[in-house]
C-alpha cells in the first residue's frame, strides 16, 4: 500500500469542490440529452481533469488514460459516422443495404418513369391530334393559324362561322374520319350549346363620345339538338338569333363527342374511351374590332364498358399497378431509413455541442453543426415522397379513377431527376470526383447570396423596360415576357433582333432604349456573370489548396483526424475493449 493517504484524502476533498460546480453543469445538460454513452463520456472527461500525487513522490493517481479513453472513443464513433457506405462495410462488416436500396430504386424508378412516359406520349398524341381535327372542323377557313391568330372582323363572318359550326356538328358523323360519336343520354344525343354574354343594358354613340352603360354581366343560350337518323332531306334550319355587338362581350360554343383510342392496341395495352368537351370561343372583351376566335378541349378519360381484343389474353393493368406498387413499398422502406439517419445525425450533433464544450471549452459552429444533417438524405426523402405521391396517382390514372396526367407527370418527373442527382453522392466516393461536389455544395451559399443582390438590379430593369419599352416592342408587351427577354439578352440570344425592332420608335425612346439595353448587357454579361464565375472558382481552388495539403477546414474535421484508426482496423466493432485504454487508475512507485 502506499503512504501518506490522509494528506491525498485532504487533497481530493479540495478538488473535488472545485470541480463540484462544473459537474453539476454537465449532468443537468446529459441528463437533458438522455443518452447513457454520453454520460459515460462526460464523467470520464471530468473526473480526467483531476490528478493526484503522493507528496514523497513514490505514488502517483493519474486519470489520463481514462480521458484518452474518453476522448478516442468519441472521436472513432465520430469518424465511423462520416465513413461512407464502403467503409462502414470494411470496420464492422455491415451489408450496405441502404446502398443497395437507393441503386434498385433508380432501376425501378427509371423504368416506371419510363413506362408512364410512353404512355403519356400516345394519350397526348391523341388529344393534341384531336384539337387539331376540331379546329380544322368546325373553325371556316383553317389554315393551321398560329393560337390566338385566328379572328373575325365583320358582323357577317360572326353569324357565317357560327352557323357553320351548327351545320358541321349536325353532319359530324358524315364529314369525319375519325372515330368520333355523340355523347347521348337515355338514347338522346346531347345537344351543342351557344351562350352569348353581354352587358345587361348599354347605349354606346362613339361619334357623339357618350355611353350609358350597365356593367352587369347577362347569359343566355341556345341548345340545338342533332337528329337521331340522318337522311338526305338536309341540313336542320338555321337557329335564329341576334348579337349585339356593341354590348357583346363573347359567344361560347359547348359541345361533347366522344371517341376511343385505338393506337394503344399495338403497344399491348387496352384502348381507352375519352370524351372530348370541346369549347369554342368567340372573344369581344376587347371590343377592339377584332373578336379572336379559339378552340379550347378537355378531356375525360375513362375505361371502356364493353371490349374484346382478338388474341388478347385478358387483362393485363394489374402487372403495372404491381409494379408500381413494389416502387411505393421501396421508397418507403428508403424514406424510413433515411429519416432514421437523419434523426441520427441530429442526436449526434447534440452530442457532439455538449461534448466538444466541456473537451475545449468552445462552442461548435453552425457550419460544424450542419456537417451532421446530410442534405443527400434530406434530398432522398423528398424525392421518396414525391415518388410515392406519383406512383400512387398513376395507379388512379391506370385503374381510371384518375385523369390528371399532368400532377402525376410533374411528380414522377422531378422524383426522378432528384434520383439521378443523388447518384453524385456516390461518385463521391472518388477523390477526384469529391472535389466538384465539395465544391457545389461550399459555393452554394455565397451563390445565393450574389444571386439576390444580382436579382435587385435584375427586377430594376425588369420593371424599367415594361414600362418604357412595353408600348413599342413585343418582347416587352408583359412582366413575364420582359424577364424572359432579359434572360435571353443575358445569354447572347437575339440580341440584333431586339435592338432592331426599336429603329421604329420616337426618336426619344429609340435613344432611352439603346442606353438601356447597352448598360444591361454590359452589366450582367461582363461584369455579373464575371463575378458569379469568379465565386464558383475561389471555392474550387480553395478545397483543391486543402485537398492538396491535407488540411482540415473545421474544427470538426480536425478532431476527427486525429483518429488514425482504419476501417480494417477491426476497433470499430460495437463490443470491442481497446487494450491501450485502462479503465482503472494506477499506482506507480518509484
């Protein structure tokens, strides 16, 4: 045994009430985060910060191997969380399911995309096909005019097209070449209908300058029906009716036919049935002279009653809606997963707030903080939950409880191209590859932030070109054509065109122009666009000097280095018990 115990006793009664308060600290702040390990580890970090002598000198307490214990494991558990999935693999010889995961959901997700795709093409095909037999129909005179082209500008052509487009549904069956029918109920054709609006009351004398006007909004319609047995006796009489084109704000034409599309036979799948309700707009709001006339089409899509393919087994929707119901069971497996690692990584982090303090008396930095929220995951859930969302709606549109392709493709797009992205989490893996997404992911925030003071002077522009130029060019008619037009200036694209639509203006415009489209292109093109590339290329040469030296560029990667352990070290597994650490304390004599 060793000598002189009284005086280590009276001692340890004085450090044990110095650190008295510290420890207090730290237990009120464990005990918040709840987690056994880290206890241990704060305990043996304080009880480390003491150290006993014999006053002889021939017996020493030392706790420095217990806060080296502390400490490294900490560190290790730190440098196997940031470990990719390969790593993981070598120290403890856990199966990269999470890995394998997010490969299957790529082949899978591809291919439901894929399918969906070629579907959504031969539907859109067909509708887009469709618009344009109706407009070649029932508009007189067609000639594939651009949307929005096509207009009327007297009295006579107004009454002409409309009873054209009575006689032409009529005689439908006999005119078209296409499978088009009417919509009947109860074995009774529906009926095309012509609403006209106006304004209730109205006395307009432009030569005098004087109006009195109701500015309340009148509806009435017309229906005619078409005959159940067409024969040669002619067309049905024409519908007597009278526009007043003074208070005439549109004529609207309703009408329904139906059809089946039978191009999906040859792709293996059963035809569907569509009914198009077709509106055709007579457009006097203006009241400008010009009443522009339109076709506007929209579509239900519903699973025929009655069918029969000659050599078709029967059939086959369930093998996609089982398909799509495996990428549904996949994604959530994956969200589930990647929820958990983030939740993990949270907890860590506290973990790490709580332990670097007391290690260093430091706090951690939020861009150390983040380091333990892996945007890849967050990334993954959404893409999961948009998957999901998606594939569940192309069920309702395979099972035709659902019609709207567009949310479903909006859905299924962007999860896919979320999939894809994720792929460069992999191939960051690679040292070489590593550094463009390092250098991503250090440049995004100093981007974002050039980009916001960059969109001020942008939206000045924006706003100063729609009002000063909107009168004289088309490219700035409207907001939204105004920043689509700067854009594209930004980008060198019909810069000649813009300047010479200009030569026509006053002399005190064209000049206003020219000094306004002169300093924006020279602004944004050599002076923003510069610097943004210059933002780009200070972080990449910045993480290349790092890589390069093999420096660490925070705090939290600096300890982490300091653990030399490799995954095949075999000190990662769970119930190992390092031999250098000792847990009890020594007693050493000289």
């Amino acid at each position: 045994m060793c000598r002189g115990t009284g005086l280590i006793d009276i001692r340890m009664t004085g450090m044990v009430k110095a650190l008295s308060s510290k420890t207090e600290i730290c237990a009120n702040l464990m005990s918040k985060l709840g987690r056994s390990q880290s206890l241990s580890v704060m305990e043996s970090l304080l009880a480390s910060r003491s150290e006993v002598r014999r006053v002889n000198g021939r017996c020493e307490w030392s706790t420095r191997t217990l806060e080296s214990k502390a400490v490294e494991d900490f560190r290790r558990r730190l440098k196997y969380f940031f470990m990719n999935p390969c790593e993981k693999y070598r120290a403890r010889g856990r199966k990269p399911w999470k890995l394998m995961l997010q490969i299957l959901k790529i082949a899978i997700i591809t291919i439901q995309l894929v399918s969906f795709g070629l579907s959504n093409e031969m539907m859109v095909t067909f509708k887009d096909g469709n618009l344009m037999t109706f407009r070649h129909l029932f508009l007189k005179g067609y000639k594939d005019h651009q949307m929005g082209s096509y207009a009327l500008y007297t009295k006579a052509d107004v009454y002409d097209h409309i009873h054209h487009i009575i006689n032409r549904y009529i005689n439908l069956p006999n005119l078209t070449v296409g499978n088009l029918a009417y919509e009947s109920d109860d074995g009774k054709y529906a009926p095309l209908s012509i609403c006209r609006e106006f304004y209730r009351n109205g006395s307009i004398d432009p030569g005098n300058g004087t109006f009195d006007i109701d500015p309340h909004i009148d509806t009435e319609c017309v229906s005619v029906y078409p005959p159940q047995l067409l024969d040669d006796s002619g067309l049905t009489p024409r519908v007597n009716f009278s526009l007043d084109f003074k208070r005439l704000l549109s004529v609207n034409i309703y009408l329904t036919l139906k059809t089946i599309n039978l191009q999906t036979v040859r792709h293996h799948e059963l035809p569907d049935c569509y009914d198009f309700h077709i509106t055709i707009k007579f457009d006097n709001r203006a009241h400008s002279g010009k009443i522009k006339v339109d076709v506007e089409n929209d579509v239900r899509i519903y699973e025929c009653r009655d069918w029969n393919v000659e050599g078709a087994p029967g059939k086959n929707d369930y093998l996609l809606v089982t398909f799509d119901t495996v990428v549904i069971l996949a994604c959530f497996i994956s969200l589930i997963l990647c929820t958990r690692s983030v939740i993990n990584g949270v907890r860590l982090q506290s973990e790490f707030n709580i332990f670097f303090h007391a290690y260093s008396n430091k706090i951690v930095s939020l861009s150390d903080r983040m380091e333990f929220v892996n945007g890849w995951y967050i990334l993954v859930i959404v893409s999961d939950t948009l998957t999901i969302a998606g594939s569940a709606l192309k069920v309702g549109i395979q099972t035709k409880y659902l019609t709207n392709y567009d949310v479903c493709s909006i859905l299924l797009g962007t999860a896919t191209m979320l999939v894809w992205v994720s792929v460069l989490r992999y191939l960051g893996f690679f040292k070489k590859y590593n550094i463009l997404i390092l250098t991503l992911r250090a440049a995004f925030p100093n981007v974002i932030r050039f980009c916001c003071c960059a969109a001020m002077i942008y939206l000045g522009y924006c706003f100063c070109g729609w009002i000063v130029l909107g009168p004289y060019h088309d490219k700035f008619r409207t907001f939204d054509k105004v920043t689509e037009c700067l854009f594209s200036l930004i980008n060198g694209d019909d810069i000649y065109g813009t300047f010479l639509k200009m030569r026509h203006a006053g002399y005190m415009v064209w000049l206003f122009s020219r000094l306004y489209l002169y300093s924006f292109i020279s602004l944004f093109i050599y002076m923003v666009l510069s610097l943004f590339i210059a933002v780009i290329t200070d972080t990449y040469e910045t993480i290349k000097h790092h890589q390069q030296d093999k420096l660490p560029v925070s705090q939290l990667q600096a300890f982490i280095a300091e653990c030399r352990d490799q995954p095949e070290s075999g000190r990662y597994q769970t119930g190992e018990e390092p031999a250098a650490c000792c847990l009890a304390p020594c007693c050493s004599f000289r």
